[in-house]
C-alpha cells in the first residue's frame, strides 16, 4: 500500500515553501499527499520558532494529532512523527527528550535528508537527525505540483541571515545568509511562467541584501563569485526575462533597502505596488538596543523613497512591542512611527525572549500586563489606519488574480490585489488562474469587496 504523509506549517512564508519542498522530496519517494493526519503514516510539524508561543505549540500539536486519532487507525501500521523547520534546527536531539512520540528531526537545511532519514528508521533505528547548517547549503528544486497556491509560486532566492537583531532566533536556526544564483532564480520564474502560474513571490529573511554576503550557496549553481549582483539589478532581469506577469517580494530590510529598488519598480510594470519594510520601533534608544543598525529617520527616508514612487505602492510592517527597557516614551515613538508612515497593514508582536539571543539577557524585562496594553493600543491605532487606507481605494478598479471560493460565502470568489490586500467578489464567470478587473465598493477591516467590471 502507498506511504501517505501530512505536513503542518507553523510560522512565515519561508516555512510554507520549505513544506512545499518536503511535500516534493516525499513524492519522489512514493508517498502520497494526505489531508487528515490520521490517514498518514508520516506526520510533518514544520515549525516557527520566532517568538515563544509558536515554539511551545509543537509539543502540544503533536499530542493532539495522537489525541484524535483513533488508535485502531494507526496502531497496525507505524506512524511516525517528524519534526522540520526552526525549532527542529534550535532543539536538535533535545526533541527527542520532550516528545518521545517523535522519531526525525531535520533543521532548516536538511529537508534533503528526508530519503537517508527515512531508510534508517525503516532499518530500524528509533530515532534519526539531521540539524547540520552549512555556509554552502544546497537550494532544493521543487516541482510545481507540489506548490500550495495553483497560481501563485514562492522562490526561494537567500536563506538564513547575517544581521542578528539582538531579538531575533533566525540567525541561529537558518543559518548564514546565501544568495542563489540570479540565473537559477530567473530560470525557475521563466518555467513557472511557462507552467501556468500568474504571480511568484521573491522570498527571503533580507531580500534587498541579495548578492551583499558574496556567498552564492548552491554548490554547483550558474552563478558563482564575481557576478553578484543587487537585488534591485535581480529584480529587474526577473521582471523583464522571466515573462511573469505579477512579481512580490518579502521581507525587506531598512539598511539595505536602497533608492533604485523603487526605481526598478516604477521601471516595470509587473513588479507590484508592494513593499513590506518592518520597523520593528519607532525609539531611536530601543532601535540601537535592538541592534537594527538604522534610526528612525533613516527609516523615514526609505518610507519616503517608496511614497514618491510614480506608482501608489502599499507599505506593510512589523512592530514589536514591550523590547526589554521599552519605557512609556519609547512607545509613544512607535504609535507616532505607525500614525506617521499610514501602513496598509501592520503585524504587531509581543516580545518573548528567545534563546541565544544576547536580548534574552537584558534584564529590564517590560510586565506582561504592560506588553498586552501597548500591544492593544498599537493594533486599535492601526485599526483605524488600516480602515482609512482601504477605504481610499473605494471607487477604484484594481487587478485581482482570481485565487478560489471566498472563506465566507460560497457565492462569491476571492483573489489578491497587486498591492496584496484580500478582496472578495461576487463569482463571475472567470476562471481560477485568470487576472480580472475589480471595482472596490466596500473597505471591510481586513479585506475589500467590490464587482468585476
Ligand atoms: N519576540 C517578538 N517578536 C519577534 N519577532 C522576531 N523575533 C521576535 C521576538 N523575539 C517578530 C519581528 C519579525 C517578525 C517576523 O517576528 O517583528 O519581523
Ligand atoms: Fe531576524 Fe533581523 Fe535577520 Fe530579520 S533581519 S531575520 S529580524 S536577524
């Protein structure tokens, strides 16, 4: 009988291409996709270790999958459980320890490991791991079928991270940053052209450090040392070779965010009016004890770069609230940041403490209390902000990709701006995949609603 396998993802988009990729080295084994995780007999948790919350749900997942199982259903054959992603990367054996249950773990870099890891628990090793980051780690090549999205493809083009934000866990569970060669990046875009997709997302930790860390990782890739080059230079040969016809990108990075990616992004119409650009605080004090390496106005700068673009790009954004030492002033900094910039949509985070970390040390720790005040007030901020900037493009036709059904209703469709805002309409006669015009006749808080003319 096939091997079947149900893969979760926890965390970012990184996390959900990196599912894409394991869902693809498992087809090349044999085994099929399952929905249920009780028809599987391999059962993925890929993991986001960022902040506290999403690294304790693994353990608690894992015994709730087991829970609603009946145990009849999976008793005859072997189950296995296999833990990916960032906290596989940052707990390594001591998952073992944790959850008995769990018989792999594979770090960020190691989903090619799937096969040698798999052959040794089928030869009867309990446990099997590999967590081993290299500067040189190798980018898998994923067939389309197993992306998420039938029109919308994620591309891999840097991995890992050299900037350690004294928050942050990224550097440690994804390893030094490296770039893939432009000629593999514009090469998959092409083929992903050719094979029906309308939309393909640019993905990276940094993407606006592309080429910077002089490292392209993919041992025997196109690309080597000496023809690096920028991400707005990237940006640009993917906009004008890969036949594309909607290109995004995330997350940005205010240091290496440079005047001439807005440039290339007025230069050329596919490259879409987004950017998402976290500031993370608006305190200059907590920006330098988050070791950002940018002021506020700096920030500002950039913000402004992108509002005088010739087209109306949207700005999203990340906040973290309640940095140890963040005083009453320091927050005050970040509302006025927030009210100043106008963001499209902001995701706002309560600080946790995350292991090697040199913040994890500060002592000046902000009160839980404290932190889901700010946390509050911030998101009640951004409510209205969010409202108001939805609410200009009332009236406005906008290009939608046609995605699949709304959540809500049956009746009407559901598809993405070029700005990436949700918006839902009334089904029509267009097909999924097919890229339509859409009059906004309602802001709603999180999405819009509007007709197709
Ligand atoms: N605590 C809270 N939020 C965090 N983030 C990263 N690390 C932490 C942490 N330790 C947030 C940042 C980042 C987003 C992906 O997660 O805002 O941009
Ligand atoms: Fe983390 Fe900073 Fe790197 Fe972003 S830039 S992944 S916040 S270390």
């Amino acid at each position: 009988m096939t091997r079947k396998f149900y893969i979760e993802t926890h965390g970012c988009q990184m996390n959900v291409h990196d599912s894409e990729k394991a869902a693809s080295v498992l087809q090349g084994l044999g085994y099929e996709p399952s929905t249920e995780p009780s028809a599987a007999d391999l059962v993925v948790l890929n993991t986001c270790m960022v902040r506290e919350k999403a690294a304790r749900k693994v353990y608690s997942r894992i015994n709730e999958i087991k829970r609603r199982t009946p145990d009849a259903a999976h008793q005859k054959r072997d189950r296995l459980f296999a833990v990916m992603g960032c906290v596989a990367q940052a707990e390594a054996a001591r998952i073992f320890d944790k959850c008995s249950d769990v018989r792999l773990v594979l770090g960020t870099q190691s989903i090619g490991s799937f096969p040698s890891l798999l052959e040794q628990v089928d030869q009867g090793f309990p446990r099997a791991i590999d967590v081993r980051l290299s500067k040189h780690a190798d980018f898998l090549d994923i067939s389309p079928a197993e992306r998420t999205r039938p029109h919308v493809a994620f591309i891999t083009i840097t991995e890992g991270c050299n900037k350690f934000c004294s928050f942050c866990i990224v550097p440690f569970t994804r390893g030094r940053e490296r770039s893939r060669s432009p000629q593999t990046i514009v090469d998959e875009a092409r083929g992903l052209c050719q094979a029906g997709y309308r939309e393909v997302h640019l993905l990276g930790q940094n993407v606006n450090s592309y080429g910077l860390s002089g490292n392209y990782g993919a041992r025997g890739e196109a690309g080597q040392r000496g023809d690096e080059i920028t991400f707005a230079e990237l940006l640009a040969r993917v906009a004008t070779e890969s036949g594309i016809e909607r290109i995004k990108y995330t997350t940005s990075y205010p240091r290496d965010f440079t005047r001439d990616i807005v440039k290339v992004m007025d230069e050329h119409p596919n490259l879409c009016e987004w950017v998402h650009l976290p500031a993370q605080s608006g305190s200059d004090r907590i920006l330098r004890a988050m070791r950002r390496g940018y002021s506020r106005k700096d920030y500002n700068e950039r913000i402004d770069w992108i509002k005088s673009a010739k087209k109306d790009i949207s700005i999203t954004g990340d906040i973290i609230v309640g940095f140890p030492g963040e005083t009453e002033d320091d927050f005050n900094e970040t509302l006025s940041l927030v009210a100043e910039v106008g963001y499209d949509s902001l995701y706002i985070f309560k600080y946790s403490p995350r292991p090697r970390t040199p913040a994890a040390s500060y002592t000046d720790s902000v009160p839980e209390e404290k932190k889901t005040e700010r946390f509050l007030k911030l998101d009640e901020l951004q409510s209205r902000i969010q409202l108001e900037r939805y609410a200009r493009l009332v009236g406005r036709d906008v290009e939608v990709l046609v995605e699949g059904l709304s959540i809500r209703s049956d009746n009407d469709h559901m598809g993405h701006t070029r700005c990436n805002k949700v918006i839902n309409f009334p089904k029509c006669d267009s097909k999924m995949g097919d890229i339509i015009r859409v009059k906004v006749e309602e802001a709603r808080p999180h999405s819009l609603y509007g007709r197709v003319v």
